[in-house]
C-alpha cells in the first residue's frame, strides 16, 4: 500500500495545478518573463560519514535564468536554472546545477513594485571529481521563497530573491552517519525583461 502514496500523490498534485492554470488562463493579462540572475548559497554542508573528507558551511556562488509565465495578474507558472561554481573540500570538490519548477503568487503591480511567494521541485545534478575519478548523480529538490520585483519600465525590471533550498545528497561513501539533504539558503539578484 506504500508504494501507492507517490503516484496519488503526483495525480493529486497534478490535477491542483491543472485546475489552478485553467482558472488563471482565463484572465486577461498574460505576459512572459525571462531573466538571468547572480546566486550565493549559504551553508551548504556535504557530509560522506568520514569527517576528513566533508564540507562544511561552504558558500556557492553562481548563476542561471529563469522564464515565468504570468498566466494572471496573481499567478504564474515558473522554472529556473542555477549553476554554482566548484566547491573544493579536502577530499574531492563538487558542482552543482540546480533546476526548479513551480507556481508564483504575486501581487499586483504598486507602482514599480510586485511582490511574490513561490514554490517549487525540480532536481539537482551534483558532479564530483575525486582525484583521478569524476563522477555525476542526480537527485531530487524542493525550494521555496519570495521576493520583491522593481520594474522599471514596462518591459525591464530588477529583482531580489531569498529561498529556502532542500536537495537530496549523493552516496558516496554507503556510511551509515552520511547526510541525506542538504538545506540551505539561496539569495539571488537579477535583471527581468518581460514581453
């Protein structure tokens, strides 16, 4: 019976987001958005079980884009891509490509303001070089955050972004005392142009 709870839960959250994008296709104001924005990640921790060997507390920094489409003043459907620079620890460093999909409340426009609320999943592809070996694997994300839009025209905006990231680790080492997730905070800044 276990094993039918992701599947019911997938069908149940597509049909929230299908019912939610069929409400919100009938507005009026439709626009796209695309941007590309600079990220710093705090805190990311990536413990294998040999305390030599983990990263601990390490920032990342980097960038991506992002696209939105507004299907209403009030909602949008969104993804976004984000690319950290090379993390070294003392045993092996890593990169990161984080990918997240999802839905934006936002407010309306007060003057050149626009706040949003968002959520999303997606997934995050971890590559590791260990000396002479590399490696990839991919796992699973979730994030979730707000932010403030400043458009200065109609057409070009700048915007700032706090989210809370959760992503699945890679098993290095099949130590029983290795992390799981890492959870930390992603703080972005950006340009949007929106048409």
């Amino acid at each position: 019976m276990k094993y039918l709870k992701v599947p019911f839960f997938c069908i149940l959250l597509g049909a929230m987001l299908g019912g939610m994008t069929v409400g919100a296709w009938a507005q009026a104001e439709t626009s796209t958005e695309i941007s590309g924005f600079y990220q710093g990640y705090r805190k990311f921790d990536y413990m294998v079980g040999i305390e030599e060997a983990d990263i601990r507390g390490a920032i990342m920094r980097g960038g991506g884009f992002s696209v939105a489409q507004n299907l209403a003043t009030w909602f949008a459907l969104w993804t976004e891509f984000s690319f950290s620079e090379s993390i070294e620890g003392p045993a092996f460093k890593v990169r990161v490509i984080n990918n997240l999909q999802g839905l934006r409340y936002q407010t309306r426009q007060y003057g050149p303001f626009r706040f949003y609320g968002k959520g999303g999943v997606g997934f995050a592809n971890f590559n590791i070089d260990a000396g002479s070996v590399s490696g990839g694997e991919t796992k699973i994300s979730f994030g979730y955050g707000g932010g403030v839009q400043i458009w200065a025209a109609d057409y070009l905006g700048f915007y700032v972004d706090a989210s809370h990231l959760i992503m699945g680790l890679p098993n290095l080492t099949n130590l029983p005392d290795r992390e799981n997730w890492d959870s930390g905070l992603a703080f972005k800044t950006g340009l949007a142009i929106r048409f």
